[in-house]
C-alpha cells in the first residue's frame, strides 16, 4: 500500500516490514518535511534518530504503517505525506 502511494519517489522497504524509507526530492529537509507532516496530523521519524556519534543525518525519513489501527487512517496519513511530496517546503518568508 504505501509503495503504491509513493510511486514515483525512491522508496527502500522490505516486503515484509511495517516501515520503509522514503527519499525526500529537493529542496525538502528531512526536519521540515517531518514538522509540516506533525502539522497536518502524520507523525513520521527523521533519519538523524538512527544515527549512532556524529555523522550527518540523511534526508530520508522512516515511515512506519505498523502503528495505526485501522487502513482508513493508514491511507489518510499516506495521503498527506503525498501530497507534501510535490509541495515545496514553505520557507517562512512572506515575500509578496
């Protein structure tokens, strides 16, 4: 289900997981792409939380669909971060 919904993205996942990896496009940050997802409801883990010592953080973000108790709330929640997907970030500047 969520490789589905990320088609077109560059996920890693084991068929048999309840998570995967997905690979933000530019110009996201994997620490504002996981405050916006918060934001609307989704709450996702960045990979800076895997790292052990000092090594820089890779952008991409751990999802886990093994949380939810129900599909419905599974597909909004991978709903959302699609669509964050193809947004780009907001950069907190009002420049209109």
């Amino acid at each position: 289900m969520a490789t589905t919904a990320f088609s077109g993205f560059q996920v890693a996942a084991t068929p048999t997981a309840f998570h995967l990896w997905l690979e933000l496009p530019q110009p996201w940050r994997a620490d504002a792409f996981r405050a916006e997802a918060e934001r609307q409801g989704v709450l996702l883990v960045t990979g800076e939380a895997f790292i052990a010592g000092r090594e820089l953080a890779p952008h991409p973000l751990r999802i886990c669909i093994g949380g939810s108790k129900s599909i419905p709330n599974i597909k909004r929640g991978l709903d959302i971060i699609t669509k964050l997907l193809v947004k780009r970030p907001d950069s907190g500047f009002n420049l209109a």
